[in-house]
C-alpha cells in the first residue's frame, strides 16, 4: 500500500467549554485526496509544534470564527473586529515558523490565508463591508456549499492551470463565508485571484521549490460536488507526497 501523507491541521479554541473542535469537512477532504489528518491542539509552545510538525508531510491552516489580532500588522482595532483568540493567532505562527523552516507544503484556507499573509508581513482589511467601497456580499450565509460569487484568476498562474479552469466555460464560482480579506500582500506572496470587487482570493509562494497556496473560499465544503476545489485538494496532497 502506497504512503498516505500526514497533514497537520490546527484546530479550533471554544471559549465557553474550553474545548479544541475542528470542523470534519477538512479532514474528510484530506483523508478523500490520500492524506492522514493530524489534528493539532492550539498549545502555543515551539517545541510541541516542533515535535508534532516532525511527523507532518504538509500543513493545512483552515477556517475560523475569529480574526487576527491586528496587533500583528501595526494597527489597532476596527469597530468591527470580530473575536480574537490569542492562542489561535500564536499556534498557527509556531506552526508557520515549522512550515518556513522544514520547507513544508501549506495549504491556507479563509482564517488561513490570512495568518498566511500577515505572518509574512501582510496587513488585512479588517472589515470588507465598511472598508471595501462597492463590495460584493462576502458573507453568503447558508447554504455554505452555495458558490456564490466569480473569481478572475491570472493568466498562467497555478490556478490556470487546473484542468477545471482550462475546461470551464465561463467564470469559476466559489463559497464565501468572511468579513475580512488581504489588504497588503505579504512578502514571497502574490495575489493570483480576485472578486469583482477587488477582493483578493487567492494567494501563492513566488520562490522556487516552495509550496504555499491560500485561497479565501472554503473548497473543504464544495469539493464533493465542485471539481475546482476537488483539484485544490488533490494539488496540495500531491505536493505533500513530494
């Protein structure tokens, strides 16, 4: 039997229990495309990040309910800021500090991208509804596998390059489920898809023989019945296997 490999995938802080969850959409789609979810609890310490990433292929940054602490990027908090959770915003640093210095394949996804792009040095627009002059509604509601708006994807990039991009007739269509976004870019990050309102969707690592990929949608929701997200998935599984 080939080697399945192992994915590292933070999870979530419930302040109320006090509890770790995670949602089961992203360890079904890794477990789907051949990897092994490994679930890793928020304990903001180096070396339990070190010792557990030792095991790891890859790393997935998934979704949340919360925002960054933009503290991170020089600024102080919008009126809309939604809830911070330090442990959250720490782990998945410590988790990045791994990913930078093994050379692991990271896949970020909503919540994800973003500590993707302000670990690298990257600022947020901390409210898209208030901040964003003409947006679109980035906050579909439900059904959350509703793929509710287009993206315009860069010509020659690694998302044109899908076979589901190359096959499609008209515009991709994605999910969306966040009220905040990339404002600058982080630094070997470059932005490869955007809303109709400018909204950046998509980000990617420029260094050669790296892997870093962040996407604002939630393709752990629509793969089952979108091959555009399925092939997300598989790209990330494949370069984990690597």
């Amino acid at each position: 039997m080939a080697r399945r490999p192992r994915i590292g995938i933070t999870m979530r802080l419930e302040m109320e229990t006090s509890r770790f969850y995670l949602g089961r959409d992203y360890s079904e789609m890794v477990e789907a495309c051949g990897g092994v979810p490994v679930h890793l609890g928020l304990i903001p310490k180096a070396e339990y990040i070190a010792e557990a990433l030792a095991h790891c292929d890859g790393v997935l940054l998934p979704g949340s309910n919360t925002d960054i602490d933009p503290h991170h990027y020089g600024e102080n908090p919008h009126p809309k800021l939604g809830t911070v959770i330090p442990e959250k915003d720490l782990t998945d640093r410590l988790v990045l500090d791994e990913v930078e210095r093994r050379n692991m394949p990271l896949l970020g996804i909503c919540f994800g991208m973003q500590a993707l792009n302000v670990y690298r040095g990257g600022s947020l627009i901390q409210d898209i509804g208030s901040q964003v002059k003409n947006c679109i509604k980035h906050e579909q509601g439900a059904p959350a596998t509703r793929v509710s708006h287009s993206l315009k994807i860069e010509k020659g990039s690694l998302l044109a390059g899908l076979s589901s991009v190359k096959a499609a007739k008209s515009a991709v269509r994605v999910n969306s489920s966040h009220h905040q976004a990339v404002a600058t870019v982080g630094k070997n990050l470059k932005a490869i898809a955007w809303a109709s309102d400018g909204v950046i969707e998509c980000v990617h690592d420029t260094r050669k023989g790296r892997f870093a990929l962040g996407v604002q949608w939630h393709p752990e929701l629509t793969a089952p019945a979108d091959h555009f997200s399925l092939e997300i998935f598989e790209m990330f599984i494949a370069r984990c296997l690597k």
